[in-house]
C-alpha cells in the first residue's frame, strides 16, 4: 500500500496499469520484463540507462524561454512532448537551439525525496501488478 501511494508521484509522466499519463515508458510493463536490480537501478538513477526513444532535448526560443522534453517532431513547427504530457508547438522562427540533453528526463529517487525504503516500496508495488 506505501508503494501505491508513492508510486502516484510516478503517474505525472508514466502509466500505471489503466491510470497515469503516456509520456515515460508504461511502469507495469517495465516492471514485469525487467529484473528487481534493474527497476531499482531505474529509479535511484534513470540517466545510467535510458530507454530507446526516450532520449531527452532542450529547446531554447529566441524569447528566453527553455523547454526540456521529448521531441516528437524536428519540423516547423518543433513539437516537444513535455513532463505530465504537456505538448508544444514551437514554430522554427521562435527556436534558437535544439540539443539533446546528457541525462534522463525523469527525476531520481533523490531528487523525489525517495529513501531506500521508499525505493523497495514502489519497486514491491509494481511487481505486484498483474
């Protein structure tokens, strides 16, 4: 039960079973093909291993303005795929650099106030999702 609740801080960006937001890789199916070490590596440190097509970019505007982000289309306009599933459109005349970002879009256990037992909690949650 403390792995489901704090498993719902995960769900601004990642499906979980039937609720959550498409935008990181689905937790219940990471969960399920990936051994424990790995979910737990995943959590405490998402920038070792990022999953394929999940690669993070920073979009700056000539406005000021910098957007972290998927990007799902490199075209006019730019359209970058945002945490909690946020979409926006940025016409090219507005960008003044694009580049792909060294680290995992998602936040650390650290970085979420995650404990070793926080950690265990979530990990044992979502194996248990059938």
């Amino acid at each position: 039960e403390r792995g489901k609740l704090l498993a719902s801080a995960c769900q601004m960006c990642h499906k979980i079973g039937s609720t959550g937001v498409e935008y990181g890789p689905d937790l219940t199916a990471f969960a399920k093909m990936q051994p424990t070490d790995v979910v737990i590596r995943s959590i405490i440190n998402p920038s070792a291993d990022i999953s394929q097509g999940y690669n993070g970019f920073e979009v700056k505007t000539k406005d000021g303005k910098t957007i972290h982000g998927l990007m799902l289309s490199d075209g006019n306009p730019t359209i970058v795929a945002s945490q909690g599933g946020i979409v926006q459109l940025i016409p090219r005349n507005k960008v003044q650099s694009k580049n792909g970002l060294n680290r995992s879009l998602m936040l650390s256990a650290e970085q979420l106030g995650f404990g070793s037992q926080e950690v265990a909690d979530v990990v044992a949650y979502l194996k248990s999702i059938k």
